[in-house]
C-alpha cells in the first residue's frame, strides 16, 4: 500500500531541562540542533512567530541538518495577530520575504497560528488565504491553519481550507478546538497532552493509537475517532505526508515521544 512520510519531531531545540535528559552532558550548545536533527526527522520552530530571522541564520540552521532533514515554521504574529485578516499583506511579505528559502528542500509547512480570541469570520478569513501564495523563490510552499476558538468548528471552515489546500492543524490539547479534516496534500498534527512523569509523554498505548492513526493519514485515510467540523465531505485516498509534533506539555520528555513515535512507524 503507497503511504506518505510520516515525520515525528518537537518544537524548538533550546531548552534547558533537554540538557542531561535529551542532550548528552558534554555536548555545546552550539550543537544543540546537529544533534536533535538526527534524532527525528522534523522540528518546528516556534521563535520565527516572535520575530524575523535573517536569511542567513535559516541558511545556518539547513547547514547543520542531515539532507533530509524538515523545518515547519510559525509564520510571524504580525500576520495573525490583527483585526482584520485580509489587511496582512504588508507584514506576510515581510515575513516571506525574511529569508525563509534559504532552508530550500528543507523548508517545510508555514504554521499560521491564531490567538484563543480569533473568531471565524469567512469573509475576513477567506481574504487571509488568498493572500497565501503556493510558492516562493520556485519553492512550494505549504500551510498550515492552526485556529484556537470553537467558532471554527463549521463545515465552512473545513470548505475554504480544502478550497485553498491549506492544512488545518490537528491540535490534540486540553482547551483548544480538535479538528482532524483532512483538507490539503498533507496532514498536521500537534500532540499537546502530553506528561512529563511518562517517559515518553503519551503512554505505550497511546503512543501506538497516534502511530496508527499516522499511518492512516499516510495511507491517505482519516482516523475514525477524531472529531471532524464537517461530517459530510469526504477525501480523496492518496498518499499524504504526515508531520505530527509533540510540544506544550510534557515538554521535557519531547524528544523521547518523537523518538518512540518514529520507531513505531518505520517499523510497521
């Protein structure tokens, strides 16, 4: 059976309860993302939401990364955090424009995150997703919506996602919406109930439900039991590309729940 790549990682590499439990004790900080990269296949980096990089700093960080190596990025608050949507072409093209494609083959999904507070507006949010573009500097490009508020749980969303080919992120957390639509060429998931007094986040159990549940989204299936905004609307069954990150609690144990995820998945 075709299946896309399944890509297991966590968010950011700097942090320090990481050294001594993830990171070896003798290692440089400086060396921090060498390591982690060849420990998973994927990381996401969360401080691009807080401010630019330039472009040689991403060039940098696809310097020290194994070939195959992915980055998801967090698109700049600039972009999201706004009355209206539609008016963030001046900041988006900012943030694109910052050096992103530096990372080339390595960049990987944009994540447009959206404060707790964000209502959906269709209108307003339809205008955000024309301003997308679905490529860069002969790059493609992909994103990601990762929505925070219970409004959003509309067959109408799911529909302008699918109509943009824009990922909706799958957060599985204590308060925010679940949404496992799937509505693009690829699949995005956030792993977000983690603990910490697991040692690898999520227990054996769970940790083998969420494998299976990648392998279906890679074998182009959506999961039977995840919440879905529109019940209706089916998908196509092709091969998608699966990036499922372990972030927010149990964030001390992280890099082990990647860990363990991938050797549940490569070894099916």
């Amino acid at each position: 059976m075709q299946s896309g790549t399944i890509r297991a990682g966590i968010g950011g590499w700097t942090f320090e309860p990481w050294e001594g439990t993830f990171y070896p004790d003798d290692l440089p900080k400086k060396r921090q993302l060498e390591y982690a990269s060849r420990q998973m296949p994927t990381i996401e980096v969360n401080g691009t939401y807080y401010g630019s990089q330039k472009p040689a700093v991403y060039a940098k960080w696809a310097s020290e990364t194994p070939d195959d190596f992915v980055f998801s990025l967090k698109g700049n608050r600039f972009v999201t955090n706004r009355k209206v949507l539609s008016e963030a072409a001046e900041s988006l093209e900012k943030f694109l424009g910052s050096g992103i494609t530096e990372m080339g083959r390595k960049l990987g999904p944009l994540v447009w995150q959206f404060a707790p507070t964000k209502k959906f507006d269709p209108e307003d949010f339809e205008g955000f997703l024309k301003l997308l573009p679905s490529s860069r500097d002969g790059i493609a490009l992909r994103h990601v919506l990762e929505v925070r508020h219970s409004s959003f749980v509309v067959p109408e969303f799911a529909a302008l996602a699918r109509k943009y080919r824009a990922a909706i992120c799958y957060a599985h957390h204590f308060e925010y919406p679940e949404i496992a639509d799937v509505t693009a060429d690829f699949v995005y998931a956030r792993l977000q109930r983690g603990q910490d007094d697991i040692p690898t986040a999520y227990t054996p159990a769970d940790m083998d439900a969420w494998a299976d549940r990648a392998r279906t989204w890679a074998q182009g299936g959506m999961p039977g039991d995840l919440p879905l905004a529109d019940e209706t609307t089916g998908i196509e069954k092709r091969p998608r590309d699966v990036f499922v990150y372990f972030i927010h609690e149990g964030k001390i144990r992280a890099p082990h729940a990647a860990r363990a995820f991938m050797e549940r998945v490569t070894s099916a």
